[in-house]
C-alpha cells in the first residue's frame, strides 16, 4: 500500500501508526484528538489533518532521520495495528471521534524529558504514556 499523502485518512492513520501504535485504541484515538484539535485552529502547524500530520518536527515519526518513518511508509491493512490506525482515522475523519483529551493540541512521551513548552503547564489529560496539553497556536 503506497502512501496517499493527499488522503487525511491515510495520512491520519500513518501518524497515529508511527506515533502510538504500542499505547493501544485509546492511545491512538488521543494522537488523532490532537490532531483534529490542531486542525479546528489553523495555525502555523497546518490547516487541515493532513497539513497538521506533515508539519516538519511535529509529529517525530514523519522526521526524516527517525526510525519508524520507514515503517509507517511501507505499512499495510495486513498489520493489524495499521488496521486499527485506519479505522480510528477513518472515524476521526468522518467527525465520529470523541475528543477524550479535553482539547488537547500538544502531547509526550512522558518517559522522556520533559519538553520546555510543556513547562509549568498543567496536563489536560494522560493517556497511556502519552501527556496532553491545551496549549493552542503559540506553543
């Protein structure tokens, strides 16, 4: 299955693929919270899903030099965690995903250190190992 880079969809599914495909349905039902949060505020992340998906250094997974982006470039509907992706995405899409990080448009891992625009913020939600923020444009 080649990338469709123009397809919201298909691209939604291949962030939530590279970016939380180890945290489960709810984890990538947050990624795609963010991202559809990102994309109701058009800003300088992007203007729409797929725009927001591919904004140089947002999501790390789309980077050039990270590990999963091959993976979720070469991705199929025979790995069942793609399948998921796709589903979520389609459902996020189609404005059928509840927003369950309360409006959040940024998130870690927070088994990293912790990023400096998450500094003396107070999460809107933590899900898997995700951290969520409500932050908006000027992050």
């Amino acid at each position: 299955m080649t990338p469709d880079l123009s397809d919201p969809s298909d691209v939604l599914a291949r962030t939530l693929y590279g970016e939380a495909r180890g945290e489960g349905r709810r984890g990538m039902e947050a990624v795609a919270c963010v991202v559809l949060n990102r994309a109701k505020q058009p800003a300088w992340w992007g203007k729409d899903i797929a725009s927001v998906c591919l904004k140089p250094w947002q999501f790390s997974c789309w980077n050039q030099n990270d590990p999963n982006r091959p993976k979720l470039l070469t991705v199929d509907e025979t790995d069942q965690s793609f399948r998921l992706a796709l589903l979520i995405a389609r459902q996020a899409v189609a404005g059928k995903l509840a927003d369950i990080t309360d409006g959040a448009d940024h998130y870690y891992d927070y088994r990293i250190k912790k990023p400096k625009w998450a500094e003396g913020r107070e999460k809107a939600a933590l899900i898997g190992h995700h951290a969520f923020y409500k932050i908006g444009p000027k992050a």
